[in-house]
C-alpha cells in the first residue's frame, strides 16, 4: 500500500513536537537535578563540619564520636538530595522511601550483633568507663586500653599480647578500672615465727614503710596481725600508692621486709622438710 507523503510529513512533525516538549521537560529537570546535587553536596558539607565543630566545644567529648555523628548528618542530607533528584524525574519517592526502609530492616536483622557493638561502642565513648592508657579488668579481659573504636577495643595485657574485644562484651559487664582513681591500696604479709616479737615486726614494716617515698602518708599504713596458726603468726603491713607505682612499690617494700626482718633476727619459719615415701625409706 503506497504511504502518503502528507500523512508520513504529519507524523514525523507530531514526533518532533512531542521529542522537542520532553526535550524541554527533562532539561529542565537535568538542570534542576544538578542544582539540587550542587546545593545538597554543599549543605552536607557546611553541616558536616558545623556538627563536628559544635561537638568539639562540648568538654570531653570523643573525637570517635564527633566524626560519627557528624557523618551520620552528612549521609543523611545526601540521601535526602538523591531523593528529591528522582522526584525531579517522576519517580515515585514514596515507593523509594518504602523500599530504603525495608532494606534498612533487614540490614539490622542481618547485623544485629554488629549493631548492638556499635551501640555500645557509643555508650562507652560517652560515658567513659575507661580511657586509653587505664588498666582495666572487665570479665575474663584484662590489659591496658590502647583503641576505642565503635566496633571494638583493642587492648594489650600485662603479656604483651594483643586483645580486640567486641564493645558489646565489655558493656555488659563490669569494670574494674584499676588507673582511674589515681591510687591504689596494697597488703603485703609476711609470716614469722610465733616466738618472735610481734609489736617490734610490725614496727619494722611501719618504718619501712615511712622510708618509702612512694608510700601515701594520707591515709597513713597500718600494720596488724592478720592470721594466727600453730606456730607461726602473719604480719600485714597495708598502704595506699599511686596506680603507676603500685606494682614496683608492692615488689620493693616485700624484698626489703624480707631483708630487714633477716637483720633484726626475726626468723621467718620454713616450711617442714617432705617425708620421704614408704618406698624411698625402704631403698
């Protein structure tokens, strides 16, 4: 059937009118789109900064958490913009919103477990049970805090030997913060012989004690009887001292009574000689 060249001029027109409209249309909606991503990536930016700057004028407030934050705003105002660029297109944005949130759910079922240690790694910043450089004891982890991270904390214990644990972990359960209060009270017992003169030992530990420097005067050491057996009695000698000195002070002043208990004659009872076996007396 031969085409009319009226009829094919008419449709090719309609068509190039109709092109030119969405031309237009989606011009103006490319021009508004690349505004809408200049003037968000700009905003997000300015809030981002303004969020991290805000936080750091609150005292005490952990860089960890300023940039976590102040990411979070930052994202938050990007997606926003990426949103409201498919709306430009036509794109239904409800459907968008819907599908982010489903996603979003399943996201934190599927990582529920890293959730909860991000949870606690931001209650741990902002509460500050422990800095870097304590030493700290919580559950069967102990060692000194090198890293606090929004995952994990990294640790080092006495060994030397490297510790990441999960922050949920250590949320959960007690801490004993063995740096934080400054000072640390120690014992140190010693046992003599129940023949020796008790007040002259405990008089010794005193004036080893006050010839410490490392020693606190307030509260000042004590010394006391601490067990009594059948021939032997244990002498205690108590005392406050930095954290940062208590172990060398507790290893110092333990050698030193020995010493000094040796000098004055206050004899130390060893322990009684094993008997030998049935089979060993026979041979």
């Amino acid at each position: 059937m031969p085409t009319d060249p009226q009829n094919a001029f008419l449709t090719v027109q309609a068509g190039l009118a109709q092109l030119s409209t969405l031309i237009v249309s989606y011009s103006f909606s490319a021009i508004g789109a690349v505004i809408l991503l200049v003037v968000g990536h700009v905003v997000a930016g300015l809030a981002e900064r303004s969020i991290f700057a805000g936080l750091g004028h609150i005292h005490g407030f952990d860089a960890t958490l300023r940039h976590f934050f102040s990411r979070i705003v930052r994202y938050a105002i990007l997606i926003l913009v990426t949103i409201m660029v498919l709306g430009q297109f036509g794109v239904q944005t409800a459907s968008i919103i819907a599908a982010i949130g489903a996603i979003g759910l399943a996201i934190g079922l599927a990582l529920q477990g890293t959730l909860q240690n991000i949870a606690a790694g931001i209650m741990l910043l902002a509460l500050r049970p422990f800095r870097i450089g304590e030493s700290v004891e919580v559950g069967s982890i102990a060692g000194t805090i090198e890293e606090i991270g929004l995952f994990a904390t990294k640790l080092r214990t006495a060994e030397g030997i490297y510790v990441l644990a999960p922050n949920s972990t250590l949320w959960n359960q007690p801490v004993r913060n063995f740096t934080r209060n400054g000072v640390r009270r120690s014992d140190i017992t010693l046992s003599i012989g129940s023949w020796n003169d008790i007040d002259r030992a405990q008089k010794t530990l005193l004036a080893i004690a006050a010839a410490e420097r490392r020693v606190k005067h307030d509260p000042a050491p004590i010394a006391f009887v601490a067990t009594l057996g059948e021939s032997t009695v244990s002498i205690s000698l108590r005392y406050w001292t930095s954290s940062a000195n208590f172990f060398a002070t507790q290893t110092d002043l333990t050698k030193r009574a020995k010493q000094e208990f040796d000098s004055e004659g206050i004899s130390i009872p060893l322990p009684p000689p094993e008997t030998p076996a049935p089979e060993a007396r026979r041979q």
